[in-house]
C-alpha cells in the first residue's frame, strides 16, 4: 500500500519535482505539455487508486483521474495482471485477429442495442475523427452542430466541433460547425428554466434545420456530450437528449454523443446519455475509462451508418493494440462485479452532500452542481460575472496535496473527476481541502 494522502512532507514542488519540471520544460514543446493543474503539477512516481506519490516523499489525492481515464483509479490490480499477462503473450498485432480484440469487440457490440457495431482507434480524438467521417460518408452532409464549451478532442477534425474558440486560433477553417449555447440554465440565454432551455434550445435547431435558407440543410449530425466536462461538468437537464434524438430523426440527422469523458459508470449509468430513458443515439463515441488508462477508443454505431465506409478506411496502427484491449477487458470485469454504476451513485451522492454544505453558502460560488462523480463548483463575483478564479484555487489545491481541475467556460470553475474506488473518506478529506484552498484564493478577491 502506498499510504494515505493528502501528505506534504517536503512543500510542493520538492527540489526532485522541480528539476524533473525544469527537464521536461526545457525538451518537451510546450505546445505539448498538458500542466492543466498548475503550472507546476506533482511529478508522478507512483500511484494506487486515488493517490499519487511524487518523489519527494509528498503524496497527493487524485480527484482528476487522468482526466477521467481512471474510472478504477491507479494501477488497479486487476489491470495490471491482465496487461501484463497480454505483454507476455504478443503485445501488437494490426492486421491479425487476436483473442482479446476479438472477445472485446464482441463485448462492446453487445452493450447498446441498436448500435451493433463497434469501430476502434487510440485515442478519444481519433474516434471523433471516425465519428465524423461516417457521417459524411453515411448523410452525404458536411455540417455539424456543437456546443460551446464542448471538447471532442483536438485532432483537425475534433477540433472544429471545439466550444473553446481560443483552441482553434490561427488554424484557419476547419469545417462547417454551428456552436450553439449548451442548453445549461445557469447562463442560457433562453432563461433559467431547465425545460424552457431544453425546449428552446430543440425549437431552434428543428425550425433552423427545416429553413433552406440558413445553410442547415447542409447538417449530418448533432455532436454532444450529455454532460459537459471540459466546460465544467454541466449535465444536460433531462429531456434534451431524448429531445435531440426526436429532432434527429424529423431531420435524418446523425445523433452522436460523446461519452469520452462521461462513459463507463462515472454518472452512474454504463453511459451519461442512459440519464434519458429510452434514448439510443446512432453513434457512441467511447474513449478513456474503456481501458482503464490503456490508450484505446472505440465507436459504437448502428448498422446503417457503418456500412455507409467501405473495408478497412477508418483503422489505424494501434487501433485494437492487444495490451489495451487486455486492459478494456479486465476492466468491463470489474465494473460488471462491483456494480460501478451503483457504487459511483452512491460516492456522488455523498459527494455532493460534502459540497452543498461547504460551499452552498459562499457569497462568491455561483452554483454547485454535478452528475454521479462529474462535479464542479462554479465562481462569481458579487455581480454574478464570472470570477476565474478556477487556476489559482487548483494550485492553491495541489500545494495542500490534492488534484482538482481547474476549467469551465470563463476558467472559472473548479471540478473534481474522481476515481470510482475512492472512498467516502477520501472524497470528504478533497472537499475540505478545496474549500480551504478557496477560502486562500478568495481571501484576496474581496
Ligand atoms: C468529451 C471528450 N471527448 C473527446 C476527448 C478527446 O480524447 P483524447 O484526449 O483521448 O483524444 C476528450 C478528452 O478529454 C473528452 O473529454
């Protein structure tokens, strides 16, 4: 066992942790370097389930889960075993059948009926890549609608569908997208009334859809995360996705919901769109906890829109690599025996009882809010503007010993994605934590 965390022995960043950042700064672009936490984050030396130990003795708890990879937590034994056996027996193998890619494939094929079939890729953004294409190839339409604060991924094509415009700067035109506001009462500009955003928001894009003069009949499919998560975990309020499955079909217009981030139990189904009863979408975009921190992703799709590619054009070199499906199969078995859907309700419903009472009463906290283990605390001043003061309270956070993402449309909001194995107690010490990290951070915004 690693021990118990928060521990900050040595004050963070350690004189190792420094060097290591100072390395890694001075090779890696920094383009590339993903210090979303803080501009120093902890140095990874080891990690178990919710805790991260750095190599300066100091211990951190984990309340990002690989941004939401680590549905299972850190090197979860299971996994391990199951990887490890896989390295032995053949870790690569494109264009061959294998065992476990052919046992996972089946596995996926039989999780939403309706979508029978399954394509896989590496990573979250490659899926998106695929998602897209066959709907072009499916629809023969080049349009897309996307919300603003969505995140698909940052590949050419993800990457148009971005509700982050600065991500897309300087990159020119990447594709026919239409933003529209994610239907979140809070700040919709439809009202504050979950139904009267949700039916708002449905209006506007069935009367644009059917209006040739808009340009949307050009529109193949409607690309949405049932919770937003790098928008700062804003579940959909109920009926809207049930209310775009229905516009879809009036439009023969591809549903397809991104479940990169919100799949495998976090919100306390198998998938976040299952909030909806009865909703099946055309495409399921898979990626992250599928292989519990194995790089892996995978579509799920109806037969129509699969067929609509010809063999072999939408694959690439890892796609199916046999160590990650090992993992994805390992992985399906833990969450099908513990009952993580159940297990993930019950840590949110205490997490989010831990929140409401530090934070409900905070002049500065806008709204807390959450679905299962996607929670976030959103800031403003006095006003009700946007205070983005999400950052500094993460850095503030890892100091202490503890990992929170800092996001949200206006960088202020803080969020927690913790691991589905951490326990009450862990997830009651991250909310005091961050509330007195908060308190240092707001202390110098009165
Ligand atoms: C909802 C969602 N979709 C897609 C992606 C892209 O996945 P990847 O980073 O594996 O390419 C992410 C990544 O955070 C995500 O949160």
């Amino acid at each position: 066992m690693i021990g118990s965390a928060p521990h900050i022995s040595t004050p963070h960043p350690g004189p190792v942790t420094r060097e290591l950042i100072d390395r890694v700064r001075a090779a890696e672009a920094h383009a590339g370097l993903t210090f979303g936490l803080s501009d120093v984050p902890p140095v990874l030396v080891r990690a178990e389930g919710a805790v991260i130990e750095d190599p300066d003795g100091n211990r951190f708890l984990d309340m990002v889960a690989g941004f939401g990879s680590l549905n299972l937590g850190h090197s979860h034994p299971e996994v391990v075993e199951a990887t490890a056996r896989q390295l032995g027996l053949g870790q690569q193998a494109m264009s061959m059948a294998s065992i476990v890619r052919t046992d996972l494939v089946e596995r996926l094929a039989a999780l939403v009926p309706g979508l029978p079939k399954v394509m896989l890729g590496a990573s979250g953004s490659e899926a998106t890549e695929t998602a897209l294409k066959l709907v072009r190839r499916a629809t023969g339409k080049h349009g897309v609608i996307a919300f603003a604060g969505g995140f698909h991924g940052r590949t050419m094509g993800a990457l148009a569908l971005m509700g982050r415009a600065s991500q897309r700067e300087g990159l020119g035109s990447l594709g026919h997208v239409i933003h529209l506001p994610y239907p979140h009462p809070l700040h919709s500009p439809f009202g504050t009334d979950p139904k009267t955003v949700v039916e708002t928001t449905l209006d506007l894009i069935d009367s644009q859809l059917r209006d040739p003069a808009g340009g949307w009949d050009q529109v193949g499919a409607v690309v949405v995360e049932p919770v937003q998560g790098n928008g700062g975990m804003i579940p959909a309020p109920d009926g809207f996705v049930s209310g775009l499955r229905e516009v879809c079909n009036r439009h023969d217009v591809v549903l397809v919901v991104d479940e990169v981030m919100s799949g495998f139990h976090r919100t306390g189904h198998r998938f976040a769109f299952e909030h909806d009863a009865g909703v099946t979408p055309d495409i399921v975009i898979m990626g992250k906890s599928l292989s519990a921190g194995l790089p892996l992703s995978g579509i799920l799709v109806s037969s129509d829109v699969a067929n609509a590619s010809h063999a072999g054009t939408e694959t690439s070199t890892y796609a199916g690599n046999l160590v990650s499906c090992a993992a994805a199969l390992a992985a399906d078995a833990v969450y099908e025996r513990e009952r993580m859907s159940a297990v993930a309700h019950a840590r949110a419903t205490h997490l989010m009882a831990e929140l409401h009472r530090a934070f409900d009463s905070h002049p500065m906290v806008g709204e807390v809010r959450g679905r299962g283990l996607m929670v976030a605390v959103e800031f403003t001043d006095g006003d009700g503007s946007a205070l983005a003061v999400g950052r500094e309270i993460s850095h503030g956070c890892v100091e202490r010993g503890l990992l929170v993402y800092p996001g949200g449309h206006h960088g202020n909001v803080v969020a927690m994605l913790p691991p589905l194995v951490a326990t009450d107690d862990q997830l009651s010490t991250a909310v005091e934590v961050l509330a007195t990290a908060t308190r240092a951070a707001l202390s110098t915004k009165n």
